[in-house]
C-alpha cells in the first residue's frame, strides 16, 4: 500500500519558519520524483516546488523562489520542505506528490500552514 504522511505543519507569524516533513511507504522512495504543492479554499492546486529522484536537481514556484527549500533523505524515505521568510500568502494546505506512470498520482493527507499575526 502506498502511503504518503505530511507533519510539520502549524500556526506561525510573518516572518517565521517552518519545515514540513512527507513519509514515504509502500513503493520504493529513491527512484521517485517528488513535489510539493499547496492549495487554498476555492483556488486550484499550484506546485511550489520538485525534486528529482536522486536530489540532484530541484525546482520553484516563482512566489517562493529564494524562501523554500525542498530536500530528500532517500536512507529515510522521507520528503522536507523548508519554509523560511513566511507570508501570510503562503497560507493553505501542503501536499507531497509522486507519480507512478500507467497506474496514477499518489497524494498525500495534506497539512495547514497559516501565517498569521
């Protein structure tokens, strides 16, 4: 069964950091491109950030771009995002993503960001 857990997630002010952690299960995590996306109440779902299988390679969204950080620990099957400098616009619910070709897009459960005084 394959399985993705978001955590980290929490209430924090302008400003603040926090860093988002996906636990990966049931597949075979280092050969897997990941992402990261966030989405808002009535808004679609817009990717922030990717990172190839190995880590050696990683994109962003432009809005987050010089803030965020997106790493792997492949020993740990385990997906970061770190989020520094935080807006009140980064406020919303971040998924990790990967992707099997022929079978579909996992998703995980999801974890609340807010940003706020």
């Amino acid at each position: 069964q394959v399985q993705l857990v978001e955590s980290g997630g929490g209430l924090v002010q302008p400003g603040g950091s926090l860093r988002l952690s996906c636990a990966a299960s049931g597949f075979t995590f280092s050969i897997n491109a990941m992402s990261w996306y966030r989405q808002v109440p009535g808004k679609e779902r817009e990717l922030v950030a990717s990172i190839t299988s190995a880590g050696d390679s990683t994109n962003y969204a432009d809005s987050v771009k010089g803030r965020f950080t997106i790493s792997r620990d492949n020993a740990k099957n385990t997906l970061y995002l770190q989020m520094n400098s935080l807006k009140p616009e980064d406020t919303a619910v971040y998924y990790c993503r990967t992707g099997f070709r022929g079978v579909g897009i996992i998703w995980g459960q999801g974890t609340q960001v807010t940003v706020s005084s």
